[in-house]
C-alpha cells in the first residue's frame, strides 16, 4: 500500500472538444494508473465574452518597501457567475470592491469555498510571465470536483487572468525578489440554508503586489510538533486547497505561538509522522554514512497539498541528478525520496548528527528554514548555516526564484508568458 500511495502523482492532462455533447472534456485529478474526464453539456467559461470595464480613477500603487503580504490589492478584479441552469456565464473585469451576497449563502455556512496562490513575474526586461499555472488550475478543478462546484476548462480561465493582469500590469514589480500574488477564488452562493450541491457559484480573482518573504534574509523558524491537534485524515480533505483547511488551523498556531514557536509542525499517527508545516509543505535532508544527503518530503497520501512548489524542488533536484540541467552547488551525491518520515527517526537522526537541514515549501515564502522542533517537551535543533539556510535547500531556492524571475534560462517549459 505505501509504494502505491508514493507513487502518486498530481496529472494535469490535455483538454480536448469533444463535439455537441460537451463543450470540453477535463481532465484533472489526481489518480493511480490514470485520471478521471469530466464532461459537460452547459456552456464553459469563454474569453471571448470577456467584457472590460477599466475603472475611472486608479489607486496609487504602494511602495515597495515594507509591503505586507496581502494587504494591498489592484484596481480591477475578474468575475465569472455560474448557475446549475445556465452553467458559466460572461467573464468581466471590473472594479476591484466588496460582493454582494445573500445572508444565506452557502459559502458562509457551509464553507464551500476554495482558493488557488500563484504568481505572475515580471523581469528585467519588462516582460510578464506566470510560473506553472496549469498546475493551480488543475489542482483547482480538483478542489471544485471535491466540493460539488462546478469545474472549467483550464485554459479559459488563465486566458480571462491574463487579461486581468495585462489590465493591471503596472501593479506588477519589477525589482528582485517582488511578484504579483494571484489568488482565484470559487464559492458557492445558493440562497438557502439546505445543504446540497450548489445551484449557484461565483469564481473571481484578485491580485496583490508581494515583495521577499523573508526581505532581510532568511530567518529559520522554530515548530511545534502538534501531538494534540491534526490538520487532515486519509480520506478527507488535506489533498484540496479549500478554506475549511486552513480556518482550523489558526487556533493552533495561536497555542504555538504561545509556547514559544512560530508555527506548527502536524504530526499523524502512534508514529507521529510528519505531514506539513503550518501552510506549507515539508522537506527534511538526511546525511548517510556513506556521505550520501538524502532530500525527503511526505508522499502524496490523500492529507498531504500536492504543492507547485513541492512539484517543482523534486523536478529540479531529479532532473539534476539525471543530467538533464545542472543546479548549481546542488551535490550530485544526492537521493530523492517520496516516504514517511516519523518524529522518532527525526530525533534519532539529531542525536547522531545525520540530521542536515529542515524547510517548508510554498508559492508565498518558496523555501522556509527550520532551525527548532518542541516535542513532546524538549527541543530538537536542526542545523543552520550562516545565512539561515542549508546545502540543499539553498542551490534549490536559488535555482527555483532565478526560473520564476527569469535570471535562469527556463529549458524546462515551466515559465507561460503572458505579455
């Protein structure tokens, strides 16, 4: 069963008409041996109803020192309605403002909702791109397929948001190290407190210029190894990006916080086996006696984000050890390895000093340091180098931003430019 589940892997196939009987045949999930089609007979999103509605007076643009993640957003945002009876309606871009919605919503009460977090870069030349997209909208065909709301064709979506970042393109920095944060968003607004499918939707999306994580260079962060709460089951919800993830998730932080740590580290099982780390995904590096570093991250069982990002440091470091690039100072003394990793083997590995480094993954911080893991009352340390950083994750981080900002060469097809 443990080498099925680690063979899992997030699929984003092709999308193909299929004729009169349904506009587009999707294909998005994840699966073994295969993925699922989904067909349907009502009308799809179409970019070329997209209706444009600039608005009159645009917002000054803040500054780029001290900019908080997530706080400023751009003058337009793109909406797209969808009912059971009409499937997708017109795509609009319009003024970036409050929704108005009824009390009864579905959304506020069963929280049908879900959200995708992507980037769009601009470098050093002026040009726009966006990093892997279709792997946020096929994992955002999944999250909706997960709540009963509806799915879309992929393509189209990405067509209507890069009309909404061409809109709002002087929104985008420039400077290293800053991005736009791209958050596409569908939930469902069925007037009526019954519980059921939705017959209604709403997908909209807004943007928000982000500068560094970490602006003044990393800081490793200390955890809370959580014995008393637990992000996700096998069989529920981990895998999807919905909102009734994360809205669980504060209250424990908050105890975290409170005893001494940043963020929690969730833990599963009589084993304690390690899932994520707060938001984000995990990788922990191992050192072998034979000198060999062993990158290992959870495999994809159901509870576990399959994470861009994480899709992407595996890319990376597998496509280095094949030959097909080169990460610079990434050692090709190196194992890749999708499998369980439990608190004891971690704490085993501290004492004898094979334990070599620890970070999370994510689209908001890329590579996130771990120096301090509180468990079951006693700290485990992690090593750290001088720049809060180790051997792996560092050629790995810096070869991941440089593909995004276009310093590096993307041979790999991962960079979709969008103007």
């Amino acid at each position: 069963m443990a080498s099925s589940l680690s063979a899992l892997r997030l699929r984003a196939g092709t999308f193909t008409r299929l004729g009169s009987s349904a506009r587009w045949a999707r294909l998005s999930r994840l699966a073994v041996g295969g993925a699922v089609r989904y067909t349907s007979s009502l009308p799809d999103i179409e970019p070329n109803r997209l209706a444009i509605r600039k608005r009159q007076q645009l917002k000054e643009v803040p500054p780029l020192k001290g900019l908080k993640f997530g706080r400023h957003f751009t003058d337009h945002m793109l909406t797209i309605p969808w009912t059971a009876e009409k499937g997708w309606g017109q795509p609009e871009i319009k003024d970036y403002g409050p929704l108005s919605l009824d009390p009864s919503s579905a959304v506020f009460h069963y929280a049908q909702c879900l959200f995708e977090g992507m980037k769009a870069y601009r470098n050093a030349e002026g040009r726009i791109t966006l990093f892997r997209p279709d792997m946020n909208m096929a994992r955002m065909n999944r999250s909706a397929e997960r709540l009963a709301l509806p799915t879309f064709n992929p393509d189209a979506l990405l067509a209507c948001i890069k009309q909404l970042l061409i809109t709002d393109k002087h929104w985008i920095p420039q400077e290293p190290g800053h991005s736009l944060y791209i958050r596409p968003v569908l939930i469902g607004i069925q007037e009526s407190v019954g519980i059921s499918p939705p017959d209604s939707a709403l997908l909209y999306v807004i943007c928000s210029p982000v500068g560094p994580y970490y602006p003044d260079g990393f800081k490793p962060v200390a955890l809370y190894g959580t014995t008393e709460h637990v992000r996700a089951a096998l069989g529920g919800t981990g895998e999807f990006k919905i909102g009734s993830n994360y809205a669980p998730g504060v209250y424990p932080q908050k105890k975290a916080i409170e005893k001494g740590y940043v963020q929690n580290l969730w833990l599963h099982g009589p084993e304690h086996n390690l899932t994520e780390v707060g938001t984000m995904n995990l990788f922990v590096v191992f050192k072998g006696e034979d000198g060999r570093y062993e990158l290992v991250t959870p495999p994809l069982d159901g509870m576990i984000l399959p994470g861009v990002t994480r899709d992407s440091i595996l890319q990376l470091a597998r496509s280095h050890l094949a030959g097909q690039i080169n990460v610079s100072d990434l050692p090709k003394n190196l194992v890749v390895s999708e499998r369980t990793v439990n608190m004891k083997e971690i704490v085993d590995a501290a004492k004898s000093g094979a334990l070599v480094e620890m970070f999370g993954s994510g689209t908001a911080a890329v590579v996130s340091p771990v120096d301090r893991i509180g468990y079951l009352g006693r700290d485990v340390h992690i090593p750290v180098d001088a720049d809060g950083m180790g051997p792996i994750s560092r050629p790995i981080w810096k070869e991941l931003v440089g593909r995004q900002m276009g310093t590096i060469e993307d041979n790999l097809g991962w960079s979709v430019v969008v103007e």
